[in-house]
C-alpha cells in the first residue's frame, strides 16, 4: 500500500515483511540525524553520570571510558545498519540466518523485553522532568507519557525519522549552552571513591556505556531497510555509527561532569539546580522531548520483534501491547533506587546483546557467511547461533556483578566482573564460527516453489540474492 501524498505522516502498514524496491526512499544522512537525535537524550546523561556520581570514577578516566564504550559499540550499530538497504528487511529476521526461525525466538522475546525496558528507564526520566517542571504527581505524570510514546510510535517509521530530525537540531543547539555550564561546574575529582578500585570503575564504566549502546544494535536495520538498495554501505555505516558516536560521546562526557557535582537519585534536579531558573526550563523541556523520541524507537522495534516471534497482530497494535507493558513497569520501578535499577538494566541487556552480536557479525561477516542459511527458509528451524549464545551466557555467569546477582569470579576479583561482556562476545562469536567453518549449507529440495514470508505472502527474492552474492 502506498502512503497517501495528502497525508504526510500515514500509519505505516508494513510490518515483519520485506520492504518493495517501490517503496525505497531517502539517502544515508537521514541514519545520522536519526541515531544523534536518539543518543542525545537524558538516557546518555544519565548512564554518563553514573560514571562519576556512583561509579566513583575521575571525571578525566570517565571521558575515557565513556569514549571506549561509545565507539565500540556504536560500530555495531553501524555495521548492522548497512544490511538495511541490502536486504529490505528487519534486523531481526536477518538473525534467523544463524539462529533458525525456532531458534530466534529467544531473541525475538529478549528484544521485546529490551524495547520495554528503555520504555521504563525512558518513562521514569520524562516523569522527573514533569514533577520538576509542572509539580504533577507520578501517576498523571506517567500518563502524559505514556500517550506520547505510544502515539508517534504507532505512526511509524516516517514520523519517527522526522522527529529526530527536527530534534537533532534543537538539541545540539540546547546541549551546546548546557555544556557550557556543565563542564563549567565540573570537578576533576569524583564526589564518592571507587568502592573496587579505580580500575574495576574504569571497566565497568566502560561495560555500562556499550551496553547502552548496544541496545540500539539490535533494531539497527529496522531504520535503514527503506533505503534503496543502492546506498553504499560505507556511507550507511559512517551516517548511523557516526551519529550514534558523536552523541553518545558528547553528551555522556556530559553526563560524567555533571555527575562530579550532584548525585543521581533525580536526574532532572541534577540539571535544573546547575541553570539559571528559565535556561532550565527550556532545557528540562528539551530533554522530554529527546527522552519522547528515544522511546519511541524502542517500542517500534520491541514492537517489530513482537511481529518477528509470530504474533498475528496489526503493528500498531503490537507497539500499544509492549508500550502498556513498560508503563505498568514503570509504575513499579519508580518506587525503587533509580540508579540500582538502571545499572543492572543495562548489564543484564549487555550479557545477552554482547553475544548475539558477535554470532551475527561471524554470520554475515566472518567465515561462517558462506554458510549462513536463508532466513526465509521454512525448513531451517534451528541453527548455530543460539548454542553459541547459550555457551556464552554460562560462562558470563562467574563475571556477572550487578544487585541481583554476584558471580563467583566478580565476587572474589571485583575488577574482572566487567570482563564478562567483553569475554561472552568473543567466546560467542569464535563458537559459531568453530561450528559452520566446516559445515554446507544444505541444497533446496527438488520441485520446491519459492520461499515466502508466512507472515505477509511477500516473496523475500530480494533478500535471497543478496545472501546468495555474498557466498
């Protein structure tokens, strides 16, 4: 279906199908304005903050860390973004190459559960800006957000692309004068010591910051497959991993000063009480506005899994399902330690999105791309991906140090519990390419018609080639 010339901003019908070389539009600069308008936002202040108000870590080694994590794992947005164009289709149908369409389930659900999650961190920051702006109580404040989200979500893919394009230049303009009084204020030293040590600090401030990051991987192609095919990848990789990286490095550098001068337990106050009384409001505004429009990517995509898993549902409804799912958790979540919560959200994300990365960089990037299977295959159920990432996750498990669990390893040696990220990447990613180095891809049966997607009836030909040229 076509959009409709008179309406700008139609509720986009396609769901987990692959989008028709009809419907391809826009150029890779668009991945730029979308990516630094969704990094730009009070999430990247306030992991940045944890860095120096919780962490314990100096604000110097925090930029430093904060810098390390950003670039790594914003590549991976990057990279992931350039098989957009190529294919037409999701990221997460692009997954159940090396993982099976039984076994992308899995993945399928954590997404979901990744987009509810940044729904909840997002909606509790919009709910400090409005209790701060306006006094309104929590319930109404939550309300507000709420039909926000939801609604710019249900729309879709173009609305949501001209959002963040209209934020990225508001926002640069607003963080630009906040970074003058934030790194004006700032303190070389941190305002509590590093409770492991300076160098467990350094690491898990690093660890933390990917992991943020890496929840964007998961959903990159989901902005990038109405692309025409032609847009070069390079370009795609340099738009979407650069606009990720320049906004997750400035405003999390950011974050890290203001957090030398104010605790975290309300990331609203932290910035108001630095600004001049009206400056703040406008910025408090600003901010609600980034927070509305980070959210909305999560629930389109956690929406989006939702449909990849199976769910027979219209897209808006799906995106309505998972945006009721995070606000009723939001409610709980809020009565709780904001800071606790945000860290263990982001290190339990980490340890399965650092895995799952590394089996589809090895599928469609390492040796094992000669053998990844046809994601539309009906037949290929199960395949290596999901035993890598379980072997991964078991050995994650000593490293793992966060409230709700302590691993033995983190436990005896604080200092090596961020490794476990860094140690679930590789071990997932040398096992995949362990298991299809020397496997063949299986030939198609004889008289076999052409593989479509259940979902939708659509033919994924163009999807088809693409895997074939890259054998």
């Amino acid at each position: 279906m076509r959009a409709d010339p008179e309406r700008p901003f139609p509720v986009e019908r396609l769901g987990a199908e692959p989008v028709p070389a009809d419907r391809r539009h826009g150029r890779p600069w668009s991945l730029f304005t979308l990516w630094f308008g969704a990094n730009v936002q009070f999430a990247t202040l306030s992991v940045g903050a944890l860095a120096t108000s919780v962490f314990g870590l100096d604000l110097l080694p925090a930029v430093l860390a904060i810098i390390t994590g950003t670039l790594l794992s914003s590549a991976l947005v990057g990279l992931f973004s350039t098989r957009g164009p190529l294919t037409g289709v999701l990221q997460l149908v692009q997954s159940r190459g090396p993982f099976g369409r039984l076994g992308n389930l899995p993945s399928a659900a954590f997404t979901v559960v990744n987009g509810v999650g940044w729904c909840v961190v997002d909606s509790l920051l919009g709910i400090f800006i409005l209790r701060d702006l306006t006094g309104m109580g929590f319930g109404p404040a939550l309300a507000v957000m709420a039909v926000a989200q939801m609604g710019v979500a249900v729309v879709g893919y173009r609305l949501i692309h001209t959002v963040e394009r209209g934020l990225a230049v508001l926002l640069v303009v607003v963080f630009a004068v906040m970074s003058v009084y934030g790194f004006g204020e700032a303190r070389a030293a941190a305002p509590v010591a590093p409770a492991d040590g300076s160098t467990a600090a350094f690491l898990l401030v690093v660890a933390v910051t990917a992991a943020r990051v890496l929840g964007w991987s998961a959903y990159a192609s989901d902005y990038s497959r109405y692309l025409p095919a032609t847009s070069r990848p390079r370009r795609v990789f340099l738009a979407a991993g650069g606009g990720s990286a320049v906004a997750g490095v400035w405003i999390g550098a950011l974050g890290a000063a203001l957090g030398t001068a104010g605790a975290l337990d309300d990331p609203s106050h932290m910035v108001s009480g630095l600004l001049p009384h009206a400056l703040g409001t406008v910025v408090l505004l600003s901010l609600l506005l980034s927070t509305l429009a980070s959210t909305v990517i999560d629930l389109y995509s956690g929406a989006m899994a939702a449909l990849v898993a199976g769910f027979t549902i219209p897209r808006w409804v799906s995106v309505l399902v998972v945006g009721s799912l995070g606000t009723a958790l939001a409610w709980y979540a809020g009565h709780g330690d904001f800071a606790t919560h945000l860290n263990d959200f982001l290190l339990m994300t980490g340890y399965w999105l650092a895995p799952w990365a590394a089996v589809m960089i090895a599928a469609y990037w390492g040796r094992g791309r000669r053998n990844v299977a046809d994601p539309y295959d009906p037949g290929h159920r199960f395949g290596a991906g999901l035993p890598c990432v379980a072997l991964a996750l078991a050995v994650e498990i000593p490293f793992m140090n966060q409230s709700l669990y302590t691993g033995p390893l983190a436990a005896a040696h604080p200092a090596l519990g961020p490794f476990g990220l860094f140690v679930g990447f590789a071990v997932a990613g040398a096992a995949y390419t362990a298991a299809t180095a020397l496997r063949r891809p299986a030939p198609a049966a004889p008289g076999r018609p052409p593989v479509s997607d259940t979902s939708s009836g659509t033919s994924p030909d163009t999807f088809s080639d693409e895997l074939r040229s890259t054998r």
